[in-house]
C-alpha cells in the first residue's frame, strides 16, 4: 500500500474510532462464522485489495451499503467481491470480483449528523447470478421495526473491540431493536446522535453483541413478526459510540419509503459501459 493511500486509510480508521469508538462502520463482537455461501446477496467491498465495508447485492448490477464508507474510497479504484465466505482465498471459483462504475451517496448524506448514511453502488457489469450470488430483496412494507423485535446482522468487521482487524471469514450476529426514545434518552446517546425515525438501534442488554468496525453498510436483516422464523432486510449498518459498549448501542439506516422510493429512482440513472 503505497504512502498516500495508508495515510487515507489510517484518516479512515480515525474518522470511524471518533464515532463508532472502534469504528463508525463496524464489525462482529459476540457473533459466530456463518456456513459458507449461506448469505448469497453479501458483498464485500475492497480497495488495493483490502477490505473497507459491507454491503448487499439487491440486483445483478447495484450493491446497496452506507454513504460514509465512500469517505476512504473517494476518488479511488475500488472493487466489490462477490460469492465470498473468505476474504483471503480470492481465488475461491464462487467469488465474482467486479468493477465498480459509479457511487451514489444519498444527496442529504450529513456526516455530522449521521443522517441519511445510504449509497448506491453501480457495477461496471451485472453479476452472474448463481447459488452463490444472488440478489437480497428490499422490503415491500415501509413499517417501523418494533423495539425488541429480533435481528441479524453480518459482515467481515473484526471480532474483538481492541483489535482492529477484519475477519477473514463471514460472520454474524444476533440483536434487538432498542426504541428510539431508550436511545434518545440522556444514559444513552442524549440526542448526540439524535436518532430519527430514519434510523434504527440496536443491540442486546449486556453489550455483549454488536456491529463495529468492518460491517459498514452491510444488511440489517429483522424477524418479520415475534413468531415467525422469516427475517427480511430492514436495514444498513451506519455506526455508533464503541463497539459493544454499554448504552451505546449499534446505530443503523432504516430502509424507510423515503429512501426506497430514492434507490428505485437512482436505479433507473443510465450512465455510459
């Protein structure tokens, strides 16, 4: 890694430690490997061949992850890797790696805010769909998610909070909502950041279990109802204040109709092959 790109992607690591503790993008604390090839629809997004965020193929030719991860990237020669379970056997014959032809951060992405962390990745090619890459199915109902309701969230982010290194393999974990007035409140976050009813908490109560560092962008997957054993993407790893740190629980981007209607808008863009 040549000296410009390190001093970007340490600036990267320092940006993530002010708002997520270890990362405003995030990894797995608490979790376990998932089977193989198990999660089809996971991306993982690279520069130089490293690393940086998570995301979810949702067609053949747009990935789906968090406005902020672009921040490391821009201007760069990034690529998305599909059909991954580990990241360092690149030569795995299920992987897909592919080109990426243009970024769409959400216009109203604020980063001091928190507000708005969605992005539109668009493939130089549609990937070849397959057991091992397919596409994650955006939601149908705008709803809000409860508080409590069960949820999953995976990604390649590292797995203990003091190590910042990215595991090389997929795994996940399992988390609840926590109301937006719990996270609101003054032992939580204290309206810094405000969580908006475009965003969502969660976590579990012994802050034991968390997204951190690495998993930025990838799929927020939640139970469909408290008796049913279907899970649907509901939304998208942003950040938060330490990885699996008492009444700082993991923030994440709600897939509201807002930002449904504009992913179905930004997906009809036809830019030039």
């Amino acid at each position: 890694m040549d000296s410009l790109i390190w001093v970007s992607f340490l600036a990267f690591r320092i940006n993530f430690l002010t708002w997520q503790g270890c990362a405003w993008g995030t990894e797995i604390i608490g979790g376990q490997e998932v089977k193989p090839h198990s999660k089809p629809y996971m991306a993982s997004i690279q520069m130089n061949k490293q690393h940086i965020c998570g995301g979810a193929l949702i067609t053949s030719r747009w990935v789906l992850t968090a406005a902020h991860c672009e921040k490391v990237w821009k201007n760069r020669e990034i690529e998305v890797i599909l059909g991954a379970h580990s990241l360092s056997k690149r030569k795995e014959e299920e992987q897909q790696v592919l080109k990426v032809q243009k970024c769409f951060p959400h216009p109203h992405f604020n980063w001091k805010r928190k507000e708005n962390d969605i992005m539109l990745v668009q493939l130089a090619r549609a990937a070849v769909l397959n057991k091992y890459v397919s596409t994650l199915e955006l939601p149908k109902s705008t709803g809000d998610v409860k508080a409590r309701t069960k949820c999953s969230v995976a990604g390649w982010g590292a797995t203990d909070p003091k190590i910042l290194k990215v595991s090389d393999t997929l795994r996940e974990v399992n988390i609840a909502i926590i109301s937006r007035k719990q996270c609101n409140s003054n032992k939580y976050y204290n309206y810094d950041p405000y969580i908006t009813k475009d965003m969502l908490c969660a976590g579990d109560r012994e802050a034991r279990k968390d997204s951190c560092k690495g998993d930025s962008g990838g799929p927020l997957m939640c139970k469909v109802s408290m008796f049913s054993k279907k899970y649907k993407y509901r939304g998208i790893v942003s950040g938060g204040d330490d990885c699996a740190k008492p009444k700082k629980p993991g923030i994440y981007t709600r897939l509201s109709e807002g930002f449904l209607k504009w992913i179905n808008e930004t997906m009809k863009v036809r830019t030039i092959d």
